[in-house]
C-alpha cells in the first residue's frame, strides 16, 4: 500500500486507505477484530482510526470497546512500531447527558483513557471530534498543544468541523505559536446528499466545497468517513437513506454503474479509487466486519481511474 506524508512538516506517514475500528469490541468481536487488522497489516495497512466514544450508542456499549480491542491486538502482536493510530476526544457522553466537549480537563482524562486502552505512550493524530462552541478556543488549542507538547499526540486532527471554523482555530492557534489541525474528518463520498440537508447521524458533518478548497490550498491531509454508504453501493437491495434520494443521485448511479462495468470492477472499488486518485487526494476510512469485505476495499483503493472515466464520474451532477 502506498504511504504519503501527512500534513505539514509532520513526519507521519498515511497509507492510501485507513482502517476504522468503529465496530470493534461492539458489533464486530474480537477474534473477527484481530483477523481483520491483521490482514490490514499484512497488504501494508498502516493507518487506524478509533476514538474515545466507540461504540456507547451500540447495545451493551459504554464507550472506549475499539480503543481496547485494538490495544489488546497491539500487545499481542508487539506491532506498534510503524502504525498510525488516530483516536479523537469530544463526542463521548458527557454527564449532563450531551456530549462530553473539548474542555481542557476533558481532552486531558480522556486522552488518559486513551492511551491507557490502547496500551501505549501516544497516539499519532488526535481529534477533536466535534466541534465545542460552549469552551472558548483558546482554552481548547491549548490543551491540546499541551498534548503535543507532552509527547503524548504527535498530530492535531479536526472532525466535523465547518470551514470556517477550522480556519479560525488554525490561524489562533499559529498566532499564539501552538500545534495547528493539519488534518482533517468529515463525511464524503461520491454520493452527495441533497443541499442544506440535516444529517441524521447526529454529529455527522458533510465535507462543503468551501472544506474541500481550504483543505487544498493549504495542504492539510483529509480523511473521509461512511465513504461507502453502509454497503449501499455494491449491495442492490440497501436502499439509501432518504437526504440521498435526487436527480443527482440517479445521474452518478448510472454513471458508477459503466465506469464499474468498463473497469470489471465492484462500485465500492470504483468510489474508493475515485476518492484516492482526486484532488485533494482523499484517504477514506474503510469500516468493515469481515476480511472479505476488507479485500475488496483493498483492491479499490489500488485501482487506477483512466482520466476519461474519471471524467465520466466528475461529470455526472
């Protein structure tokens, strides 16, 4: 798999796609977990998303199950050295019920929690995974400079956050001389929503043009999640959900659906080397519950899109 640089001046590397451990530990079980980032490991996967809240919404979740799954795989396998692990802060729940934020003592026990669940002294990135309008961003760029700063993140990462406010937070926190986000999270994939639609997902932020253009021009690394829809793609009889249901929707459909058939490959395969091979280059985040569903978004993000037939994705609006 081939591996880039990460953001500005970094030194971390990313793979072209990036495991998300999500379901570990909840809907996925362990020894499924285990099989899984093992052949992840051995096509040359390096990079591992989890976060502090996976998975409390799922029945008998309470939050941190994929960060102890995965930290119970890296003791096992003794294979720290050369992965990028990403967790994230901020959309667990908090004990007035709403989500916990990004207070300073929240991004300090929970990155705690973190570490202790994953086994180790630091993670690679680290997000905030929501934004936080109630603690002012001074307090919250600091604190998470503070994690830099102590060794214990190496990379600071935003997650559904707007434009806007990701510009803001940078150009704070390069004024006071902190760590800034140089990557970015947000939902994408080849099918686009219908505009101004409220996501259901709660939390869940669609990456905007405007996200796209900034992230772009300044160079920043861009990670996309429920790229493949939940299956809907490749699986016929998964109905999408209804802000998906327009007359842009259909276009692109028939437009994946002769790209997939000229290329003889699966429309999952098809949206991943579209996503991988565009600008700004995207590293989606793979979500899946068996090895065999993992081989095939393997082979899509090796695919390579001829410029006429990525041409005759771009087109279809």
């Amino acid at each position: 798999m081939r591996q880039r640089s990460m953001g500005n001046d970094t030194g971390i590397q990313v793979g072209t796609v990036c495991l998300g451990a999500m379901p570990f530990g909840t809907t996925v079980d362990e020894e499924t977990s285990f099989a899984i980032l093992d052949r992840f490991v051995e096509a040359g996967g390096t990079t591992i998303d989890t976060a502090n809240c996976y998975s409390f919404w799922v029945d008998g979740g309470s939050g941190g199950e994929s960060e102890t799954v995965l930290g119970r795989w890296l003791k096992d396998r003794g294979g720290r050295d050369g992965l990028t692990i990403a967790s994230k802060v901020g959309s667990g729940p908090g004990p007035d019920g709403q989500a916990e934020g990004l207070a300073p003592a929240v991004i300090q026990e929970q990155l705690e929690g973190t570490l202790r669940r994953l086994g180790t002294d630091h993670v690679d990135l680290y997000y905030a995974h929501r934004e936080d309008r109630t603690t002012p961003d001074e307090e919250t760029l600091a604190a998470f400079h503070r994690t830099v700063a102590d060794g214990k993140s190496r990379a600071l990462g935003a997650s559904n956050h707007t434009a806007w406010r990701l510009a803001e937070t940078r150009s704070l926190a390069e004024r006071r001389g902190w760590t800034p986000y140089t990557a970015v999270q947000q939902r994408y994939s080849y099918l686009q929503p219908r505009p101004k639609t409220a996501l259901p997902e709660g939390g869940h932020v669609h990456a905007s043009d405007e996200l796209l253009d900034y992230v772009s021009a300044h160079r920043l690394t861009f990670f996309a999640y429920t790229t493949l829809l939940w299956g809907a793609y490749s699986r016929p009889e998964k109905s999408l959900p209804e802000h998906y249901a327009h007359p842009g929707t259909e276009r692109r459909l028939r437009a994946l659906a002769k790209v997939s058939a000229e290329l003889g490959a699966t429309p999952s395969q098809v949206v991943l080397a579209w996503l991988t091979g565009g600008e700004p280059a995207v590293v989606p985040i793979i979500g899946v519950s068996s090895v065999a569903q993992l081989d095939e978004c393997l082979a899509g993000a090796e695919l390579e899109l001829p410029a006429e037939l990525r041409q005759v994705l771009d087109e279809a609006v």
